[in-house]
C-alpha cells in the first residue's frame, strides 16, 4: 500500500475511476446509500474533491453535464495535478459546513486522507451497485479501519455516516464498510 498521503488518495481515485467505467449505461442503479444512485455516487465524489481541493487550487475543471464517466476522468486529472503542487500540503482549505459539523479550517495534510477513506468507500457502493468487482485493497481497508474512532457510534453522531452495521464476517473490508454504516451483504433488488 502507498503510505504517501496523495499517492494513496490517487491511487484510491484509480480504483473507483474502475467503478465509474464499470457503471457505464447503469447510473440509475440503486446503492448502498440508500438516497442516491450511481450518478449520485459519482457526483458526490466529484462534488467533495471541486469544493475542498480543487476549486481552492483553481483546478475546477469544465465538465459537460450528462457523461458521468467524462465527468469523472477530467476531475481525476484535475487532482493528479493538485498532487503535484509541491506546496499542497503546507496550505489551510476551508471546510464548509456538512451534517451536523460547522465549517472549519484544515491543513490538506489531515483533508486529505479523510477525502481516501471516503472515495475509498464510495468506490465499493458504486461497483456494488453496477455488478463491478468490489473488493477493496485489503492493506487500505486495514489503514482506514485502523483511523477510525474507538467509538463505534462516533461517526453515526456526525450526522455523516448511518449507525454501524452488525455483521458476522471478519474480513477487513467487510468491518471497515460496517463501521461505516454500510451492510457488506448489501446488493440491489433485482
């Protein structure tokens, strides 16, 4: 696993860019968060990514409004070059309010791994959703897993994640995607 903060998060943007080309003509598809379809998945990571890291960058790149999978592609360009601004992590990004969280300020260096663990997930919820194969790199689940609050309901508090799941299974992927609010078994009503 790349232990570097912006190798790892493009590296994790790569995988769910799999997702994303998987999803292709599916993006009505229901998901795991049980609000939004597939588009909305893609949507929502790019929206996070042009709000806290690019739009600040002066990186918002143009996007033609109904090709997801373009949508995608030009902001995951658009962060591979925000990743090569060698002062990236020495800047403060302004955190607007989210949930039940006010606003704040972040050194990139905290916002970043926060944005991984997020596009990590969501890159399971999509190919989960599409038929894709969503297994996640093991090493990462582990990483983020090891992140998390010791309070289990922490998360579900910030009015950002549902209440962990309860599940049987053991592997790291699955327990990291509970403690999410996400059921592993979870597949969409055929």
């Amino acid at each position: 696993m790349d232990t570097d903060v912006g190798g790892l998060h493009l590296s994790v943007c790569r995988r769910f860019g799999d997702a994303v080309r998987s999803a292709d003509g599916k993006w009505d598809r229901p998901t795991p968060c049980t609000a939004w379809h597939a588009r909305d998945i893609v949507e929502h990571v790019i929206g996070f990514h042009d709000v806290l890291l690019l739009r600040p960058l002066g990186l918002k790149p143009d996007r033609p409004h109904e090709d997801p999978q373009l949508r995608w592609e030009l902001t995951y360009n658009q962060i591979g070059k925000a990743f090569s601004q060698h002062d990236l992590f020495e800047r403060v990004v302004q955190v607007p309010a989210v949930g039940k969280n006010a606003a704040t300020q972040l050194d990139a260096r905290k916002l970043v791994p926060r944005l991984t663990q997020d596009v990590l997930v969501h890159a399971w919820d999509l190919a989960r959703a599409v038929g894709a194969d969503d297994t996640l790199d093991p090493q990462c689940c582990a990483h983020f897993l090891e992140q998390l609050p010791a309070d289990a309901d922490a998360l579900s508090a910030s009015g950002m994640f549902a209440p962990p799941v309860i599940v049987d299974q053991t592997d790291t992927q699955s327990r990291l995607l509970a403690r999410l609010g996400r059921d592993p078994s979870w597949r969409p009503v055929a």
